[in-house]
C-alpha cells in the first residue's frame, strides 16, 4: 500500500514537472519588472534599482523592486514618485485578470543604508487608475 502511495505521488509530482505547472514563468512579468527598473534609473536622485522576479508553484508571481537613493536624493518624496512610475507601469503593463504581486522598496544611500519605505502596487481602485492612466490592455 505504501509503496503504491510512492510511486502515484511520484508521478504526479513528475507529470506536473513535465506540464511546467511547477515553474510558472510569465515573460510579461519579467518584462514588466525590466521596464519599471529602467524607467526609475532615469529618476534624478537614484543612485540604483533592480527587481527580481519569482514565480513558481510554491511561490506565486511576485516582482520586487529595490531602489536605492542618491546622496543628494529627497527622501520624503521619492518614494511616493517611485510607486507612481511602478503602478503606472502595472497598469498598463499586465493583462487583466490577476497579475503578480509588486513591491517598491527604496533605501537610502547614507550608511548604514537604511531602508526608507517598503509599498506594495496596488491596482485595486480600477475607477480611478483607468481614468488617471486609460484603459487596461486587453488579452492578445
């Protein structure tokens, strides 16, 4: 008995493998990470930003964005700033529904580097984001 249990265990964790069930990779998200991260490096007063992008059956979707300020950087305002080119981005960006989740922390450049804000995007609010930036594309 416990070996019949095995060996139909392994196979489903092989055919969901095989399926690609298990990996999840968006190609829209990573490009939505790689747009959001150029467009705040063109920001005065950022000094670097990446993203990573997970995405797996044990991890969901997620993009984070790390920035981190210049020395010369207003860091009452960049965060607000930061988000807005992010959830821009995401609106625009990810074909509804669903989407990943999005994170925008931003770090100063002072030591010892100090975190400043941590916000996730948030797109909740369809009303008002399609009149602020139009409508949500459509699936392809």
């Amino acid at each position: 008995m416990r070996i019949t249990r095995r060996i139909l265990a392994l196979a489903t964790v092989l055919s969901l493998t095989a399926c690609g069930i298990t990996d999840q990779y968006n190609q829209e998200y990573d490009e939505l990470g790689k747009k959001v991260v150029a467009e705040v490096k063109q920001q005065q007063g950022v000094a670097d930003a990446e993203y990573s992008y997970v995405h797996g059956i044990d991890q969901g979707q997620g993009i984070s964005v790390n920035v981190t300020l210049s020395s010369d950087a207003n860091s009452a305002d960049m965060p607000g700033k930061l988000m807005e080119i992010a959830q821009r981005n995401y609106w625009l960006g990810v074909t509804p529904p669903g989407g990943p989740t999005m994170s925008v922390r931003v770090w100063s450049a002072e030591p010892p580097h100090p975190q400043i804000s941590l916000e996730q995007v948030d797109v909740s609010d369809t009303a008002a984001l399609e009149k602020k930036y139009g409508p949500r594309p459509k699936k392809k």
